[in-house]
C-alpha cells in the first residue's frame, strides 16, 4: 500500500516524482514529496520504505529497519537518475546482514571498534559483544542497523524528511544508560542527504552514531570503486594494529597511500606493500579531518565517480572519517536488481569519532552524560554535474 504522507502536496506532483523515479529519467522540477509503504515485520513491528523526493527529483528510499538508506537516485552527467548506494530489495536481507556488510544503515551505540568489548565508565567495567574477534564492532551483537524505529515523516522547507526515534535501554548491549536517540534524515532541494543525529542519556555512557552506506557513484552493482576520484581533507590517520585497533597515536600521511590530500584514484597505491594496508586489507581506516571540532559542518571529502561524473562532498562536524574501500566485498552477496557486490564494489565514508575511543585519553572524548544533548550534522552533496 502506497500512502501520500502529506496532503498538501497536489498528488500529481507525487505521480510525476513517482514517475522520475521509475523510468530513471531525471525532470527539471519537481514538488518535493514523501510516501511510505510496508516493508515486512520485523521484532514483531510494522516496518515501512519511505520514499523521499526533492524539488529537484532526486530520490532517497529509507527504511525504519535500521533507520537504514535503501537506495538513493541522484542525475549523472547527461541528467539519467543513478543508484549510487548498495543494498538489498527486501527486508529480509536486510535482517540477515549477510558478511556483516551493514549496508545503508544507521550504526550505534558505537560505529567502529572497541578493543576487546573492553568498556570501562565511571570506574565500572562493561564487557560488550565480541563480534568480531578479538574486538566489538558497531555495537555489538544486535547493534542500531537492526532496531525497529519509530518513524514520522514531515516536509520542511529543505526538503522531506524522515525523523527516526530509538530508545536503547539502560543495559542494552551491555552499555550503560537509557539512551534516546534521533536520527533526522533530510533531502535538501539543494541535493544533498542531510542526517542529524541527537542523542541524551540518563547515566554517563559512551556513544559513536554514523551511517554504513556503501557508494558506487557510477552505479550500484556495476563496477568496482577502484578507479573513483577520492580527497580526504586530513593530514593525518590513526593507524591499526593487526585487528585494526587504532595503536593511540596519529600519523602523518604525507608521503604515504593514505594521503589523498589531493585526488588519486582509490585503486593506484591500493595494492602497495604498506603495513597499515595489509592490516585493512585495503583501506578500513579512521582519518583525523582537518576541519576543527567547533560543531560547524566542514567539507571532509570529495569523491567523483568517473562514468557518470557524479561528485559527492561529504559535509560532517566530526572529528573523523572512516573510509572503507569495501575489501570484504567478495562477490557472494546479490544486491538490488539481482547484481552481485563484487570485491571492492563500494566505498563507505562513515563520519565519526576515532574508534575505541573510550580506551584511548588522548582521543576527542565519546562520553556522554546526563543533561548534555550530543548533536552531530553529516551531508551527502551531490553537487549538480
Ligand atoms: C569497518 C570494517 C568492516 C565494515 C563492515 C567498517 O566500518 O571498519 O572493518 O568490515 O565496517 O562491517
């Protein structure tokens, strides 16, 4: 059942989105617009996809499953609508998360690694999930990618958006805290998909919200990232130990593949003999940005798809990026329309804090306590071509 949320909207302008996104033609202007439709149950919930339009046509899908991006159309250089995230057609794998891909979906209590599920808060010591040995790796065990949320959709003036709401309770996951998070994604009508993430607590715990989609900017399910244009404005990585534990200190990148200071093409130094490589199997590592931690949104990373010449700028405040060149993609795993995700097949660029920060003083702090709202505004910019 396909529901027009907001009455308003003259429903021919939901029939000519409609119509956008169906026949991947891209139209000069368009009344932006949101529908739902249900997806399936899951933990005994309704579960809906959500169809957001922009004003210029682009087209964002979101599932309250894991608050996570199914699919999102953006124009190409001759205007054609493209599918530039990776994903799934049904429900059920996204509950399956077949090779802990975590395609599209919203990550918490904490993106990335905990050395060891090792947590300690106050003095006390929490011992979280290991789910991936020795480490705990995006949450846990059943981490926010596989949370029922509850979802309101609104059209502002930006664009339509999506508000999803999760209370973690105190002990979920082992972490401390009731946490109440927010997740606001919006489509911008000047093309970009906008997340805000809020989140309060009621005892001192320790968070690192992000979202895990994966990118091909010439097109889920036909290439490899390997030839994409990247920038990443940091001078500086935190480098891993052989489980991909950040070692606590920073490095310099100058002189090394992971300096993309200036655009290089993902796969040119991606094979060099390089330890911090070997360790990722590629590239699975957190950049420091530049910018300064001041809670302005500051340009992180640019990334061009060469086929399409589709541009991505990714806007964050946070201190970090992990750019993940999609190295345990291996081929097995049939994504939308039937295509296989072939080794390397997308790139993730999940803004965050620097991972197993709870262990590491030297990090910008994760804790969160009681009274302070924590707020943090990631973009996804689709600059016109
Ligand atoms: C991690 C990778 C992991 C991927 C999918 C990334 O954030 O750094 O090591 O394979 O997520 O779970």
């Amino acid at each position: 059942m396909i529901q027009t949320l907001k009455w308003n909207i003259p429903a021919i302008a939901g029939f000519i989105a409609a119509f956008a996104a169906l026949s991947s033609s891209f139209p000069a202007s368009v009344s932006a617009s949101i529908s739902a439709k249900s997806w399936g149950k899951a933990d005994g919930k309704a579960v809906s996809l959500y169809t957001l339009t922009n004003s210029k046509g682009l087209v964002a899908k979101i599932t309250n499953f894991g608050g996570t991006v199914t699919s999102l159309l953006v124009p190409d250089k001759s205007g054609k609508l493209v599918d530039v995230v990776l994903g799934y057609d049904a429900l059920k794998e996204y509950k399956a998360n077949q090779g802990g891909t975590y395609f599209g979906a919203l990550i918490g209590r904490y993106g990335n690694r905990i050395a060891k599920g090792h947590l300690v808060v106050d003095g006390k010591a929490y011992q979280l999930f290991i789910n991936n040995k020795p480490n705990t790796l995006h949450g846990g065990k059943v981490g926010f990618n596989e949370r029922v949320w509850t979802a309101t959709p609104e059209q502002t003036p930006d664009g339509p958006s999506l508000t999803l709401t999760y209370l973690s309770p105190d002990g979920e996951e082992n972490f401390p805290g009731n946490l109440t998070v927010k997740v606001v994604y919006t489509l911008l009508n000047t093309n970009g998909l906008k997340i805000d993430y809020t989140a309060t607590t009621d005892k001192d715990t320790n968070i690192n919200l992000t979202n895990h989609s994966y990118f091909n900017l010439d097109g889920a399910g036909t290439s490899t990232i390997l030839d994409h244009k990247l920038t990443i404005n940091a001078d500086k990585y935190t480098p891993v130990d052989s489980t991909s534990i950040p070692l606590g200190k920073l490095a310099g990148v100058a002189g090394t593949p992971f300096d993309f200071r200036t655009a290089h093409t993902i796969g040119s130094r991606i094979n060099e003999t390089n330890e911090q490589l070997g360790f990722g199997k590629g590239y699975d590592h957190n950049w420091v940005l530049n910018s300064p931690v001041s809670g302005d949104v500051k340009k992180a990373v640019t990334v061009v798809g060469p086929k399409t010449g589709i541009v991505m700028e990714v806007l964050t405040d946070q201190p970090g990026v992990q750019f993940y060149s999609g190295n345990f993609l291996k081929g097995d795993i049939i994504g939308k329309k039937g295509l296989a995700y072939d080794h390397r097949a997308g790139l993730a660029l999940e803004t965050q804090h620097f991972p197993d920060s709870p262990n590491e003083p030297s990090y910008p702090t994760t804790l969160l306590k009681p009274g302070v709202t924590f707020h943090s505004t990631t973009i996804y910019h689709f600059p016109t071509p």
